[in-house]
C-alpha cells in the first residue's frame, strides 16, 4: 500500500473523477476499489494513492502518479504516457491496450500483471 494511503473508517470509493480529485486535495490518499469510466486525469497529481483492485478507463497523461499502488486493478485502455511512475506498482493489474510512451517507470513493478494473455516477470517493464 503506498505510505499515505490507509483505508479511512467508514470508506466508500468514489463515485466520479470529480470526487476522487476533491478528496485527494483534501488529503485522502485510498481510492481502491473505485469504478469509473472515461476519466481525464492529465497532469493530475495522485502521487502516493492507492487505487488497488479498481477498474478505470482514464487518460493520465503527464500526471504525477509516483509510489501510486494499482495492485490487482483492471487499467486496461488507460493511457499513461508520459506520466510520472516512478517507484508505481502494478503487480497482477490487468493492463491490455495501455500506454506507456515516454512514461517515467523508474522502479516501477510490474510482476505478475498481464496484457494480451502474457503475464509479466519480476522486474520486467512494459515496452510498448
């Protein structure tokens, strides 16, 4: 789990882009288990979040998403190009049709995610 990222009493994932925003600025780093569809998060900051075992359709181009867990999460379509994923982890996350262009993925864990029926090995990075 990333460092910031504890599950607050009473949690409930939120229910549009416009809410995780709102409460990421308002401090709360837990996000997992959120559900959404067609976000744009470009150059959006979610640097140390836990979005662990959600599903998104998101474009986060050039956002900040260091030490950002998406363990077990289904970002399959999402677009991470040139965002920053330094240290990220998503080991088991489903990622087809992702991208990864120009990403920062320094330290970034990818074990056992798969895309297009191949699971990823410890340290090996996306090269697409």
């Amino acid at each position: 789990m990333a460092e910031n990222a504890k599950r607050p009493r009473n949690y409930q994932p939120p229910r549009s882009p416009e809410e995780i925003l709102l409460r990421y600025a308002n401090g709360e780093r837990y996000f997992a288990e959120t559900e959404l569809d067609n976000c744009d998060f470009r150059n959006a900051t979610f640097q140390d979040a836990d979005f662990s075992h959600s599903y998104f359709t998101a474009d986060f181009r050039g956002a900040n998403l260091k030490r950002a867990v998406f363990r077990s999460a289904n970002v399959k379509t999402c677009d991470f190009r040139n965002a920053d994923l330094e240290a990220a982890d998503f080991s088991e996350a489903a990622l087809c049709s992702t991208q990864f262009e120009g990403a920062n993925l320094e330290g970034a864990r990818f074990a056992g995610a798969y895309f297009h029926s191949h699971e990823m090995k410890e340290n090996e990075k996306p090269c697409w």
